[in-house]
C-alpha cells in the first residue's frame, strides 16, 4: 500500500529528516500561490502512486507564479501512468550538488530488513545496480538490534562521501529506519537523496508502501494516508472492492473463473490459455474470503462478456462444501444461462460435489484440464 | 522441515473453532497430538488433549517437538515466541497477514534457537500416512498417499491440485512441504528443495512456483547441482506483468519475478517446466521416475 510522496515526506519531516520547503495544491491557483511563497524556482510534482514520474513528464519546474499556473493547468486533470492527476506538490527548488539513493525494506532472501545505499542516485539507479553492481551497499540489519549512528556510519566507510557527509547522510539512514520501523513499511526509499553544495542532506522524494498486514496498528495511516486505485479501474472491479472482494481483475476474454486460492487461481487461468480460450477475470476467494462464494459468483457473471463458468476449487483450509453452498445458492438465484463447469477436490469434496449433482444437476470434471477444455469449448460454439 | 509422525505435537489456539476441526484431521493421519495452548483455557480439554494456558506450561507437562498455530494474525509473534522460547524446534505458522516485521522478528529469535519456521500463510506440510501439520487435506486418500515425490509449493490450493494429478498418475508423495505465500517467509523455496534433495525417502521433487518475487530463481541455483530429477510448475505466467513502486525491489531483486525469468532459470537448471499441472505426469515419466 503505497503513500503518496507529500504524506511520505510528512513521516521523513517528523522524523526529522529534512525535505523541502512546499506545500500541496489542487487548483492552478492554489499552486501559483505556492510558488509565491516558495519560489522563484520552484518544482511541481504530481501526486501520484506511481514511479518514474520524471519520465513520464509529471514533474515540473517554473520560475515565476505565473508559470506555476500554466504548468498546474497542464498537469492537473491529465492521466500519467493510470492514474488522473488530482493533486499537486509544489516545493522550493534545491541546489542539488550530488544525488544519493537510499532505501530501507524487507528483505526475502535475510528474511530481516535490508538497507540499500549508493552514492550514484537518481533516475537511474537501476541501470547503476546492473552495471556497477558494487555502487550499490547493500546491509542486512537484525530487527532485534536495529540500525544506530555508529554502525550507519561503518556502512558508509567505503563511499568517497567526506567525514561530515557521512555524519549527515548516516543520520538520515537511521531516522528512514525509524520510520520503517514505527509505521510497519516493506519499504522506505529516498531517490534522491541529496547533497546541496552546502553540504546539507535533503530528502527530494519519498516512496514508502506500508504493510497491510498491519494495518491494525496503523488505522489512521492507512485510513486517511494510503493511495487510491488506478483510475483505470473497471466498474466491475470497484463493486467488487465494495464487496471487500479486492482480488477481482477483470480481462476481456469470454471464460469467467471462479477459483479459491491465487495460486490455482492463477493455474485456472493459465490452463484457460493452454487450452485456447481467454478468461473474463481473476477472482479467488480463498483465504478468510472462502464464505463470500455468493456475491463473487454474482460478480463475474454480471459480466456480460462471459459465455461460460468454470469452478475450480481445491480446499485445504477453504471448505469447498462451504465454498460450493455459495455457489449452488448463488445460481439457483441468478439462473445463468451459460454453461457451468465445476472441478471439485480436497477438504469437503463430498459434500460438494453432491450439492451439484443433486441441486444443479451438474456432473463435476474429475479433472481441472477437462473443466476448463469444456468451457473452452462451450465460448466458440457459441460465437 | 520435514516429519517422521513421532513427534510431540502442540497445536495453538486448540480450543477455538479452526483449531479443534483441524486438530481432528490432522489425527486422522496420523500426528500425535499431545497438547493445546489457549490464553485463559487452562485445564480444558478438546477430543481428550489437554489444553495450558501458554507454551511453556504445556512443555512442563509434556516434550513438545513441534507446534502448529492456529492464532489470528496480530497475536501470532507473541504465540511463536513463546514456542520457540520453550524450545519447540518445528514451528508451523498458518495465519495468513502476519506483519511482515513480525514475522522477521519471529524468524531471528527461532534461528537463535535452532527452531524451524514453516510458514506464514502456509498451508503446512504432509507426510501422507504418517503426519499432517497444518490445514491441507492429508486424510483425502485421492489427493494424499504414501509415495516418493517431494512436493514443494507456496500455495495449499494449488498445492492440493499438483497432489491430486500426482495421485491420479499413480504417484505418491514423501512429503509436502508448503512454504507460503508471504514474501518474508521461515522456510523459502531453495531451503525445502534442499531438505527434499537430501531425505533418502524422496526420488524426484515437484516444485510449485508463483509468478513474483525471486525464490523460484534462487532455487534454481541449487537445482543445477542436484542428481534427483525436478519437475516444476509456475502459476500466473499467463498474468500481465506487475507493477512496481520505487526501484528498491528491483535493485534487490533484479529481473527475477515474471514467469519468463523463473521458467527460464530452472530449464537452464535442468529442471523440467510443465505448462498445466496435469503434464507433471509425463514429465516425470519422461525424466525415468516410476510410480
């Protein structure tokens, strides 16, 4: 769940991380008063849960208020990346002699926190990592100790940063850690992370995804602060979320799927290809999701693109009697008429694959392949 | 992690409504289930077990080995810690949304303690006919039977899918071993490959992957130096490609991730990559592994 940058600057502020002067803006006005109070020169960035915004054009720099206008007035209302430019930081531009990259986050392969530096930030730094592998420090840290002054500057032994730089820039390291620490970030990043000619360390952006998992510690960060969907998403995909089904992504295929778990969802719809059709969605409702077999079936079939169903489902702990209760109940209510091809195995199979029979008067598949080449089959004899 | 049936199992959260069901299946199969921990249920007992309040009074009552939590997602560091901090050497976390810097926490104290973490958002680990830790279906005699084919896999559906074409081809299992889907996990996939490739019951491993992250690519480092044949599966190549947020995960990760870039590493490990599960059977055929 990723922040926008002026609230992630926010956490960095408080920290006491230094970022620069600005203020938010969501009118052409709005910015053109920032720009007096901030400039001249001043930078206008839009706020979206995006990376590379300096390449897809939504940053922006201007001289004077009245540019700041013009600029606003462009970007605002446009579509960078999915999403629609709603919002605007305008900050005071920054003398930037050096640009560092500096990111704190979870790390799979030391199963702790890593932190990752370089001395050669910016908009490539990814480039930096393939090709100079070495210009990028990379440090396991264990989450029982934590990261403290001394050993953030031991990191930074290496780099050609003077003794006070490596004071500075240390100093921000182990507030960013701070910061990951309290608000339960997989990721803390500063790109870049600047050196002004007078030495001093700013934070010029900010990119920290918060851990949904601990949301429950977090409910005013994640209530107010976390970013919104892309704006491309479909209405099918927003009801579902009203319905507190958030896995549904809806394709343009003729095959709707319903499946428990992402990974047989996913295998759902990969057999779905192998086998020459296309699917209509993702959706699985495994999970504490198992009893929501109801309104996920009513979801995929108020898409009017599907000609056929397949059910796969494979309880380990989701219950496919409970599972296939919701489904038996949601068709026997919604009387589709498309063709329904279930698949049927482990915890509760019994059970479920008698309600088909006996409700639905439907013979499951032994086999997932047979499923789904079944309703395959059933999209082009239809079209 | 793997288990011979002989261990002392506890389970957490025994007295509540998942805990009990599932104690009761995993009996089924076989795990000797010798005790249950509840905060305030001391004294109770579920099916005969006796329940303690925490971990460490039921280890003075009995020698735990082993330990499968049945605790929401919030109170799941402080119950695996009491675990490990009572000894128990086998722990297998299934909550699904465990913060992530809990589960870290969790995970360095365990490796202090010589303790194996299956797990979080794990499905378990079945050894069919001897023990079942965890929520798969072990006791479904169509999905689960005695065999020689170590299974690894991040997902239990899915998992339950590769088990059931297994046993339809008329193969059996050594063991699964489902490592789960959080990326901060007690158990990665190289660490379960390893333990297959070195457990003298397993004669070829089946390696169930996910679109995501890098553990399929780094397990493929270590299937090119093994002699037991691989067949693998990776789910969601079929999927658009994920977006990204900031470069720190592709700094740290690399190109790892899609589908192309795991299928890739593990056919230049000499793995064999199946395009649909039901094709595992022919794959194993093929690389001489008999039913």
């Amino acid at each position: 769940m990723d922040l926008l940058e002026h609230f992630g600057k926010r956490l960095l502020h408080d920290a006491g991380i230094p970022t620069p002067s600005g203020t938010t803006a969501v009118t052409s006005e709005e910015c053109a008063v920032a720009a007096a109070q901030f400039g001249p020169n001043v930078v206008i960035k839009a706020q979206i849960p995006a990376g590379k915004r300096g390449k897809s054009g939504g940053i922006r720099f201007a001289s004077s208020p009245k540019e700041a206008r013009t600029e606003a007035g462009q970007l605002l209302g446009s579509v960078i990346a999915d999403f629609k430019v709603e919002e605007l930081l305008v900050e005071q531009s920054v003398d930037i002699a050096r640009e560092l990259y500096a990111a704190v986050l979870n790390d799979p392969v030391s199963k702790g926190p890593l932190l990752v530096f370089s001395t050669d930030g910016g908009m490539d730094i990814e480039e930096v990592s393939k090709s100079h592998p070495e210009k990028v420090l990379r440090a396991p840290i264990d989450i029982r100790l934590g990261l403290d002054g001394t050993a953030a500057v031991k990191l930074l032994d290496g780099t050609d940063l003077t003794d006070e730089q490596r004071g500075s820039v240390a100093d921000v390291l182990v507030r960013m850690y701070d910061v990951y620490r309290t608000v339960d970030a997989e990721l803390v990043e500063v790109n870049p992370l600047v050196l002004t000619s007078q030495d001093a360390v700013i934070a010029l952006d900010a990119k920290i995804s918060l851990d949904p998992g601990a949301g429950p510690r977090h409910t005013e960060l994640m209530q107010g602060w976390v970013a919104k969907l892309p704006d491309t998403a479909t209405d099918l995909e927003r009801q579902a979320r009203e319905l507190g089904l958030n896995t549904l992504i809806e394709f343009d295929g003729s095959v709707g799927v319903l499946a428990n778990g992402a990974g047989l969802t996913m295998t759902t719809l990969d057999a779905v290809n192998h086998y020459g059709g296309k699917p209509a969605n993702f959706l699985e409702i495994g999970g504490d999701a198992y009893t929501k077999a109801t309104p996920a079936l009513g979801l995929v079939l108020s898409n009017p693109r599907v000609r056929s169903l397949v059910v796969n489902f494979c309880g380990a702990f989701a219950r496919t009697d409970v599972m296939t209760e919701g489904v038996v109940n949601a068709i026997e209510e919604l009387r589709p008429s498309i063709p329904i091809f279930f698949s049927i195995h482990g915890t509760g199979e019994e059970e479920a694959i008698r309600l088909v029979r006996d409700r639905l008067q439907i013979e499951p598949y032994d086999l997932m392949d047979d499923a789904v080449k079944a309703a395959v089959a059933a999209t082009e004899e239809m079209v | 992690m793997l288990v011979t049936g002989k261990e002392n199992v506890l389970v957490q959260g025994l007295t509540g409504q998942q805990g009990s069901f599932w104690a009761a299946r995993m009996a089924e199969v076989g795990t000797k289930i010798v005790a249950g921990a509840s905060p305030g249920r001391g004294g109770q007992e579920v099916d005969g077990v006796p329940v303690y309040n925490n971990v460490a009074e039921a280890a003075q009552q009995h020698d735990l080995d082993a330990t499968v939590l049945f605790v929401p997602a919030m109170v799941a560091k402080s119950a695996a810690l009491e675990a490990v901090h009572a000894g128990v050497k086998k722990i297998v976390l299934l909550a699904e949304h465990v913060p992530y810097q809990d589960t870290m926490e969790i995970l360095a104290e365990a490796k202090d303690a010589g303790a194996q973490v299956l797990g979080p958002n794990t499905a378990g680990l079945v050894v069919p006919g001897v023990s079942s830790l965890g929520i798969m279906p072990g006791f479904a005699k169509n999905i689960f039977r005695p065999g020689r084919i170590g299974v690894v896999s991040r997902s239990g559906s899915l998992g339950t899918l590769i088990c059931l074409n297994l046993v339809s081809a008329g193969y059996g299992q050594s063991a699964f071993i489902g490592i789960g889907g959080d990326p901060i996990l007690g158990t990665t996939t190289i660490e379960a490959v390893r333990e297959l490739d070195n457990h003298e019951g397993t004669d070829a491993v089946v390696l169930v992957g996910e679109i995501g992250g890098g553990m399929e690519e780094d397990a493929a480092e270590y299937v090119a130096s093994m002699t037991k044949p691989v067949v693998s599966f990776i789910a969601g190549r079929s999927a658009p490609p994920e977006t990204r947020m900031g470069h720190a995960g592709a700094i740290v990760t690399g190109d790892k991730g899609s589908g192309a870039s795991k299928v890739k590493a593990l056919t230049e490990a000499g793995a064999t990559v199946v395009d649909v599960p039901s094709q595992i059977r022919e794959a194993l055929r093929s690389a001489g592994v008999e039913a």
